[in-house]
C-alpha cells in the first residue's frame, strides 16, 4: 500500500525530529551561556516546525488509507500529537523563561524548571515504556482486524463472482431464446408463404379445368 508505506516515512521523520528537539531542550540545562541556550531554543523551534509539518502530512494520509489500515494508524497518530504538544509546552516554558532572563545572570524560574527536567524526562521514559505496551496490543488487534477484514473480501468476491456467473448464464440463455425466437418467426413466414402458393396453384389448376370445360362444350 503506498499511502500506507507513506505514512511510515513521516511516521519515522517526526519520531526523529521529536527526538531531537527533547535533546535540544533538555540541552539547555546544561548550558551555562545565555546566548547558547537561545541557539538551543531556535534549535527546537524549527524543530518542532518540523514535527507539526510531519503530523499534518500524517493527517492527510490517513485520511487516504484503505479501510483496513485506519484503525491501526488511528492510535499512533493521536499518540504522535500528544507528543507533539507535550514537547510545545515544554519548548513554551523554556521560551518564556529565557525572554524573562535576557539582561540577567540567571533566572530563578529557568534554574526551576533545570531542576525539574531530569524528574520530568525521567517520568516520560516511564510513560513511553507504558505506551509501547499499549501500541505493541493495538498493533496486535490492528493485525487480527486486518486478517477478519481480508477473509470478509475474500467471501465477498466469492459471492460477487458467482452473481456474474449466474448473470452470464442468465444473459446466454436470453441470447438463446432470441434466436429460438427468430427461427419459429422464420418458419412461420415460411409455411405463410408455402400457403399462398398453394391457392395460387389451386386457383390455376381450377382456372384450367374450367377452360377445358368450355373448350369441349363450345
């Protein structure tokens, strides 16, 4: 399917470009220059760009997925956004941190949030473990739904062949009964026209005998 093939390759390009801009983030709690973790944070913009272009491309293409395919990508597509937004907050608090520390130092809220963000990617790798669980019985009953939905279309092209043949057969045997048709009305025209020359030949013969009459009588 190459909707489906599609799909897998922006599927990939927004796992790798989220990746990233979480690095790209959490980098920034190790930089100690202001102008770095500003780079940092152009950095993760374009890469968070980048992302919601992949979701957007996701979108579309799902929406031209066979039927069979949707209910298993349905699942990663909403998992795929709630990353995306989870990765904008963080980028959004980072941002407002750094416009509130230009001219500083350090900023106490940015030295918060530093503090923070080990505990937080911590307890995202937590959740992401739980949701590949979730994703590894989706892709499971994704598998079994497709294996249901193949066997369907298989009973139904069985069913639709033998209606063609019976359709076929149908459409022969009209033709058939057309052409009978055609023969009894030839024979009919036929035996009409054998008539009528028999009483032309009748009314000769009969002509005839009286001519002969009349012959002997005179």
């Amino acid at each position: 399917n190459i909707m489906a093939t599609e799909f897998e390759g922006a599927r990939s390009n927004f796992e790798s470009n989220a990746e990233q801009a979480r690095d790209a983030i959490g980098d920034m709690n190790l930089a100690t220059n202001l102008d770095d973790r500003k780079q940092l944070l152009v950095d993760s913009r374009r890469l968070l760009d980048e992302c919601k272009r992949n979701i957007q491309q996701m979108d579309y293409l799902w929406g031209t997925l066979d039927p069979s395919d949707k209910g298993y990508y349905k699942t990663e597509l909403i998992e795929y956004k709630d990353q995306f937004e989870n990765v904008r907050k963080d980028f959004i608090q980072y941002e407002q941190a750094l416009q509130r520390e230009e001219g500083d130092e350090e900023s106490d809220e940015f030295t918060k949030l530093r503090a923070n963000t080990r505990e937080k990617l911590l307890t995202g790798v937590g959740k992401l473990s739980d949701q590949d669980q979730q994703l590894t019985g989706v892709v499971r009953n994704g598998h079994e739904t497709a294996a249901i939905l193949r066997e369907g279309n298989k009973n139904l092209r069985d069913q639709r062949d033998y209606i063609e043949n019976a359709g076929r057969n149908n459409f022969k045997a009209q033709r058939e009964l057309t052409h009978a048709d055609s023969n009894v009305r030839t024979m009919r025209m036929r035996e009409f026209c054998y008539r009528i020359i028999l009483y032309v030949l009748i009314v000769a013969l009969m002509a005839g005998i009286m001519l002969v009459l009349v012959l002997k009588i005179s």
